[in-house]
C-alpha cells in the first residue's frame, strides 16, 4: 500500500507501508499492508503494471471483492529457520535448512531450477523479452 502521503504523487515514486522484524541485525521476518482501496489497485495495475484489458477483466472479482468495503490488512511473514539460526548463533541460515540450496541457487537432491518446456509455458505467463 502506498504511504497515505504519497497518495497522489506519481506511483512510481511512492513509499510503501512495510516494515520488518529484526534480531541482533538479522532479519527474521517482513511484511505490508495491503492494497485495499479498489481504485488505487486498478490505477496500479491498468496505469502502472500496463495490464492488459483483457486481463483486467479476470481480475474484476478481486476488485468487485475491494469494492464491498476491505478493511485495511496487512500480514508478517517469520522465517522459522532465520530464527532458529539466530538462536543457535549459526553464521549461514544454510547450516539450519534441511534442504538448502547452493550458493548458486541451485537444489543439490533436484538439480532444480531446471529448464521447462515452451509448450508449457505458452498461454500461462506473460512474454517479457527476459530470459
């Protein structure tokens, strides 16, 4: 949600209301409030997302939803295992994880990420040039 004193500033330089939870200079957990006004969120994601009209329209449950009057909500996520490596004094959130990745990212028991088939793909995400 942006700060109620960037309301009707550009979007692209508003502040959000988030915050974070942190022990001994160790994040252990963040969170936001939400988008609960259903002009704003349209605003963002016709205005500044670019979301196309079409997809506009399967998105119209969720601000018909904003529409009958959402109260402000906001959430926290913890990191039981930042805690947890916190407590034990563990210098890498790695040495309490019981499947942790590799430096790279990468899932040593998988081998995940992996390449997915374009078919797959095709129709269920946007095209965005990236690869």
């Amino acid at each position: 949600m942006p700060d109620p004193r960037d309301r009707d500033s550009d979007l692209k330089f508003a502040r959000s209301l988030h915050y974070d939870m942190v022990v001994n200079g160790t994040e252990i957990g963040g969170g936001s409030v939400r988008i609960h006004d259903p002009e704003l969120q349209v605003s963002i994601l016709r205005d500044f997302l670019k979301t196309p009209e079409n997809e506009l329209d399967s998105l119209e449950f969720f601000v018909n939803a904003l529409k009958s009057g959402c109260p402000p909500h906001a959430g926290i996520a913890l990191g039981f295992d930042r805690m947890l490596a916190v407590a034990l004094g563990e210098p890498s959130v790695r040495d309490v994880m019981a499947f942790p990745k590799t430096g790279g990212g990468v899932d040593a028991m998988s081998g995940a990420p992996s390449a997915v088939d374009e078919a797959f793909l095709k129709g269920r995400y946007k095209e965005t040039g990236r690869v």
